[in-house]
DNA sequence: TATTGTTATACTCTATAACTATA
DNA sequence: TATAGTTATAGAGTATAACAATA
C-alpha cells in the first residue's frame, strides 16, 4: 500500500445521470454476484428464478419480455435451471412451455430473495429510508420513459 | 403487432433499488450506444476518451482506477484510441506512458459530449429538472459507500 | 403470417493469471 | 517489492439471423 493518495482524476462525466447510474449500478451489481456465488446464480439467473417464482404458468417469452431479454439469450438460463431441478417445464399449447419452480426452486427463490435483501442493506445504508424510497421513486418514474425511448 | 397487450406479469423486484438501478442503466446504456454508433465509439470507448481529453497526461493505469477498470482491460482500448488516431502516448517515466488527446482526438471528443448531453436531454425529460438533480445527487452519495463494500 | 423455442455466431465488457520492464 | 503495460484466456451478457414447429 502506497502511503501517498494520487491526485483525484478529473470526471467529466460527472454530471451525467447515465454516468453515475452506470458506475453505482455496475458496482451493485458486482457486489451482488459476489453474495450470490454460494448459491451458484449469477444476478441475471437469480433475477429469472425469482420471476418464474412469482409467475407460475408463464412462458418463457413472456419472462424474457418483462425483463427486457432476447428469447435467444434467456433459453440457455431456462435450461439451466431446469438442469439443475430448479424448475419444469410443462406443455401449454405445443410450442411453448409453462415454467414452474420446483420445492428446491422455491426454495432457493427464497434464500436468494433474502440474499438480495441483505445485500441491499448493505450497500444501500449510506442513504437515509427517505432517500431510499425517493431513488427507487425517481428510477421507477424513469422505467416508462426510457422504454419508450428505446 | 398484436392488438391484444398481454397481462403484465408481476415484478418480485420491483422494490428493489438494485434491481431498478440495473435496468434503468442497462436501457439508458443502449439507448447512448446507439446515439454513438456513427461515431464509431462504444460508451466505454466514449468514456475514456474524454476522461483523457480531461485529464492530459494520465496514466492509462491512472484513467482505469479511476473508471475502476482493470488495467488489462483498458489496455486493447487506448491502443484502439491511439490506432485511430484520437490519443498519442508520450514516455513518462519509462514504464508508463502519458496520454494526450490528438486534435482529432480533442473534436471527436467535444462532439461526444454533445451526443451524450442530447442523448441525456431526451432520455431524462420525463424528469424535471429538480428531479434530475435530486437524483444526480442520490447516486453521487452512493458512489462512496459503494466503493468502500466492494 | 406471427409466435415460440432453439442454435449459431459475434461483440462488448469483465476477471484472472502470467510475463517483462521499470520504480 | 510494487507498479505499468501487455497478452492470453475465460466468462457473462447481449445482439442478430436463421430454422422448425405451431398458432
């Protein structure tokens, strides 16, 4: 460890809202992949595991819609998962499939859900619960905008 | 396009600032690369181009603790910047190079900020503009407690 | 015709390890 | 010993195109 702290770098992206929420959320969700390596689930996996939690009976398509996911990307996470028990597959009109978790997936659902709670904590403690609630407020009001700009 | 929209599936992370933050950031992502397709640049490309022109001098050690990348990652980037002719290298100290923005470098530069401050006009107008520093202001004071969990 | 699931492929970004040269 | 730059390599995530089967 080197005693002397080097002169700060200039940013000048500073300012921008797509700067900042790209560093914060880069190193949350780094943080997140780390408390979630015990379980074997990246953040994405975890994210798939908990919507077909909360979605019993939807396709695959669909999961991949709401989290703004290519069919092609999200069949290799659906297969893993059903590879490693976490869910099944059951036929819904003969060329899709109904997604269900299986008790081990409910299972792990729950543990990850408390993982990401905790993790959460964490991270997020330097903000006060009114600052909390006033960032997911503002980010949530985002969501439509920027889906209709995209 | 079906005129019938399907039932919105439930968002088990809604709540979650993580998970907020990623998608806000990954669709304000895309949204900036394809603004900056014509100038044949990637956001991270982008991004350490004007960190450089703001910081003449630096090393490429220094431009990626600074954008917390890792050394051998910011490597094949400043050699792409330097092939095309937007940064030279000047010898520092025999083992680190000082990086400078080219003329060509200093207007490519410009003009992606420009894109940039467009690109963010349009994305963040369903925000006013106190709601813009508001939450400008909220990521800037997560910055530090996220860097010191990670 | 449109949708579902799948495969192949390529690209970006990231992470780690190892190496040389220099401080 | 620590640091700078580089190379190799692997992994995650994403994008597009194409295909067969089904609606």
């Amino acid at each position: 460890m080197s005693e002397i702290r080097e002169r700060a770098l200039l940013e000048p992206l500073e300012k921008f809202l797509g700067y900042q929420l790209r560093r914060v959320s880069a190193a949350c969700m780094a943080h997140l992949a780390n408390a979630l390596t015990a379980q074997n689930l990246s953040p994405t996996l975890g994210t798939v595991l908990l919507m077909i939690k909360a979605n019993p009976g939807a396709t695959q398509a669909r999961i991949g819609r709401s989290l703004a996911m290519q069919r092609a990307n999200i069949a290799p996470l659906i297969a893993r998962l059903e590879h490693d028990g976490l869910i099944v597959r059951k036929v819904c009109d003969g060329r899709s499939f109904g997604l269900a978790c299986t008790p081990k997936g409910e299972a792990l659902g729950k543990r990850v859900r408390q993982i990401i709670t905790d993790h959460e904590a964490e991270l997020f403690r330097a903000l006060t619960e009114d600052e909390q609630k006033q960032l997911l407020d503002l980010l949530i009001k985002m969501r439509g905008s920027v889906a209709a700009a995209s």
